[in-house]
C-alpha cells in the first residue's frame, strides 16, 4: 500500500481514478499546509514562543517524511560534541514506543552513541527538562527530528534532505511528503544532502540550486554526504566485515521510511540481492514476520537475512542468519566535515 502511494503522488499512475485520487488529496493538502504557514507566522511573530533552556540545543531534523538517515546524524553530533569536551544527551519525541525503553531509534541510538542519556516525549521542552533535571552533567542538547518542533528553541538547526527524494514530489502532506512548505528551509543553518552517492552529478546540481533558492543559505552551508557500509552485526551484538557477505545471496527486509535507498545502498555495497520484503515505517516485527521472512528468503535461495539496524533491535531473538547492516556518515568533501565540526564548536562555546 506505500509503495503503491508513493506511486500515485509520484505521478506514475494513469489513467482517471489515479487522477482524481491526486486531485482530491490536494484539498486537505490545502489546509494542512495553510495551517503550518499559519503556525510559522505565528512563530516568526512571538504570539507562539519557543522556550529555552540553559544549556545549547542542536536540531537535526528534515522537512520531509520518511528516511533521511537522520539517527546517524544525531550520533555525529553527539560524537562532535564529547570531542569537543561537552557531554550531550538527547531528546525525541519518542514515535511508537511501545515500552519503557523507547522505540527503535532510541535502541539504535543507544548502540550509536553509548552512554548517552536519551529521553523521550512528544513535549520536546519536558523531554529537555527532564534531561538536565535527572542528567545535570549534560553540557549540550542534540534534538532528534526537531525542525518542525519549535515549542524548544534551538541554537543551530541541521536539515537533511535526502537525495533520492529530495522535496516530497513538491506536495505538502497528504498530497506530498513534505511536513510544511519548503519556505521552512529558511530556518535552517547548514543543509545536508544525504546519500548523494545514489543520485547522478546533473539532478544533484539542481538539488542544491533549489535547497539554496529555498533556504536562502549560501553555496558553503550546502554539504554533501552518503551513507558508507561499515560492517554487520547480529542481534546479539556480534560484528563482521561486509566482505563476509560478498558473493553469497542475501534476502533484504525493512521497516523504514525509504526502503528503496536500503537497498540502493546494499547494492552499492556490492551485496547479491535474492529479494526483498518491505513493511511499513516503524513496523513492529513480531516472531510472525520474522517466520514469514526466513521462509520467504529459503524460497529465494538466500540463507542470510539483512536487514537495517533500526529493524533488527526489534528482533532481539533473530538468529546468527539475520544481520544488520551498518553504515556510517561520510561527507564527500573533508573540508565540510571540518566546517560542521566549527559551526558545532561555535555554538558550544557561545552558549
């Protein structure tokens, strides 16, 4: 059904019922969107505030849905700032946590960023109060997925934009995937384009001439990076080298946002690929799936499953046969590396 969605607001369905169905969705589209211009101006206005709190708070957030690979992101930042002698905590809204211990991002992040102290609610600023009340040695907040959260005010606002879907097919939700009009980017400090290793040079030009139109940020705030394979692991924590896998067929299943990028990347990653079985964004694995999937893979002729991080912390009991695939940040030019590391700095000594 997503995949089909994503069909329909691409345009790639014909015919008069596709038609109708775009054309109906730009109706509650309308006034979505009215509402968060709406609520924006009132922003930019002061009738609604953004709190702040004593300590800095660095936003990585996107303005579209799905997967931008943001958790990687926010595990940077976090990594910038202990380098920088400031320990972070974190703070997120905490979609679909089903238990105490926090929804799969959370899990993600606590194998990304270890003894970082991370909480959750979908009040930013009592996720951040509760932080530095129970946390007081945290010099830093990093928020995850906080551009459109603006109750917490922030000090530097990172956005990602994903390459391979850049601008949501330039319609706001439902009609699109953008979370507000891209005037949003204004608010924006530095942009990120991510995975730009699968987007060819010609439509990666015309990403940034649209990110800087939209943004109004220069050439040099503009920074291009991809997502590299870093290894596998199990679900027990047991690491191997990607080369483990080469040459040996491989069933690929997800719950993310963009499983399409996955599975771009595990080509790239030179993976043989028997199939896929994707499910929806934030998909709860039961041992159902996890049966279903295994089976499926046997099917295809593939003896190992991979999946993403974010989907095998859900599945604590798979087996030595379903890996994660690991990936890390990695900015194509170094120089950018180094001015997001300064842009960081700034804002932890200036605060």
């Amino acid at each position: 059904m997503e995949d089909a969605f994503r069909r329909l607001m691409r345009g790639e369905q014909r015919g008069l019922m596709a038609s109708t169905a775009r054309l109906a969705l730009c109706v509650p589209e309308f006034f979505y969107s009215s509402v968060m211009r709406l609520r924006n101006f009132a922003f930019d206005l002061g009738v609604l505030t953004s709190q702040r709190v004593p300590i800095p708070v660095i936003s990585v957030g996107n303005i579209t849905t799905g997967g931008t690979g943001k958790t990687p992101f926010v595990a940077l930042v976090c990594d910038i700032c202990r380098a920088a002698g400031v320990e972070p905590g974190i703070v997120s809204r905490g979609y679909r946590a089903a238990t105490a211990e926090g929804n799969d991002e959370k899990k993600v992040l606590e194998i990304l960023t270890p003894g970082v102290p991370h909480e959750q609610n979908s009040a930013r600023i009592v996720a951040a109060q509760r932080l530095l009340n129970e946390h007081p040695h945290c010099g830093a907040i990093v928020m995850d997925d906080g551009l459109q959260h603006r109750h917490l005010h922030r000090d530097l606002n990172v956005v990602l934009i994903d390459a391979t879907c850049p601008f949501g097919y330039d319609h706001v939700l439902p009609r699109g995937l953008l979370r507000e009009p891209l005037s949003g980017l204004r608010r924006a400090d530095v942009i990120l384009l991510t995975r730009c290793d699968l987007v060819h040079e010609e439509q990666l030009r015309e990403i940034e001439r649209r990110a800087r139109s939209a943004s109004g940020l220069p050439a040099e705030k503009i920074f291009r990076t991809e997502f590299r394979p870093s290894g596998v692991r199990t679900a027990s924590g047991r690491q191997h080298s990607i080369e483990s896998l080469r040459g040996l067929p491989v069933y690929l299943a997800s719950g993310i946002g963009n499983p399409e990028a996955f599975h771009q990347t595990c080509r790239s990653a030179g993976l043989t690929i028997a199939g896929t079985r994707w499910f929806p964004d934030h998909h709860d694995f039961s041992e159902a799936d996890l049966r279903d999937i295994l089976s499926n893979a046997t099917a295809a002729g593939a003896s190992t499953v991979v999946m993403t991080l974010k989907d095998l912390v859900k599945l604590p009991s798979a087996g030595a046969n379903v890996l994660a695939l690991e990936i890390a940040p990695h900015f194509s030019v170094t120089e950018q590396r180094q001015t997001l590391e300064s842009l960081i700095r700034n804002v932890l000594r200036r605060t």
